[in-house]
C-alpha cells in the first residue's frame, strides 16, 4: 500500500544501491503523471522527463554523471530535461518541483532515488539525444532498494523557519 505525502516526505532516503528488479510498467506511468501534475510558473510545463531503462545506456549516463557507476545499478534513470525556450526565467524550478513530485511518488511506491546534480550537461546531452535548446536539470535513478540508508540529520526548525520575521524561530 502506497504511503501517504507526509509519510513519503519523511521517509525518502538517497539510496546509492538497488536490487536488480523490474520496473513495472504501472509503476513507471504513475510515477512520470507525479510529474507531469507538477506546477509550473504560468503552467507553460517547460520540461521533457527522458526515462533510460536499456543497460547500455544507463552505463553511458552513469559515466557522464561524473563516473558514478552505481547509477547504472537502478532499473530507471529519469533526466530532468528544461526547455528554456518555453520558460528561460523558470524552467529549472519547474523541472526540479516535477523531478520532486516524481521522486516522493517513487517512495510512496517504495522505489529508491537519488537526487544527481553532478554531471557533464554535454556529455548527458549527447548520451538522450538532446538538442541544444533543451537543458539537462538533474537525474534520479530509480528502483528497488538494496539498502535501507539511515536518515540523515536535519537542522533544527528553529534554524530552517522563521514566523513572521526573521529570527523569531518557528518551532
């Protein structure tokens, strides 16, 4: 049974092992419409998500993503793909709150992520098959995990929020 948000939000770990599973199609669809329900400044959706599940391509992602090969372990790697010709002021905020909704999908499912932000754009670009009018934003890979990573320390709430004004601490 699927998590609730909270419960989603809560629990997501970045999880760097994965079982070798397949991803289930429906599995896969759900997780991609979290995405495609995102919002999005003016609702222009300046993005492409590309879903990398053949082995061979998933290895070649991996390498441009600096030489992380445990990438190439999940079933899926999804790229976050902006369109800046649709929204060149917003486009990286709205594929990093689609990429967001995917990745809390994915733990509700019980999926691993792992937000990836270190990569070579060219090389990434070269690898999907991209035009230059299109930006890689992140990645995430996805699958079953192989690990149970334990969380990590988070600042205290005091630090994150304040209400009403700065430095009156939320909590």
């Amino acid at each position: 049974m699927p998590l609730d948000t909270l419960q989603a939000i809560a629990t997501r770990h970045s999880v760097r092992r994965y079982a070798p599973a397949p991803l289930p199609a429906a599995d896969l669809q759900a997780i991609l419409e979290a995405g495609r329900q995102a919002p999005s400044a003016g609702n222009r959706q300046p993005w492409h998500m590309v879903v990398v599940q053949e082995e061979e391509q998933r290895r070649a992602l991996a390498a441009a993503c600096m030489g992380q090969s445990w990438l190439a372990g999940a079933s899926a790697i999804i790229a976050g793909v902006g369109k800046p010709d649709v929204s060149e002021k917003w486009y990286r905020v709205d594929v990093a709150i689609a990429l967001e909704n995917m990745i809390l999908a994915a733990t509700a499912l019980g999926y691993g992520t792992c937000w990836i932000g270190a990569f070579n754009q060219d090389q990434v670009r070269a690898v999907l098959g991209l035009p230059n009018t299109m930006e890689v934003v992140a990645l995430t890979p996805l699958g079953r995990p192989a690990e149970q990573p334990e969380p990590r320390p988070r600042m205290p709430m005091g630090e994150f929020a304040s209400l009403e004004r700065y430095g009156v601490p939320a909590g």
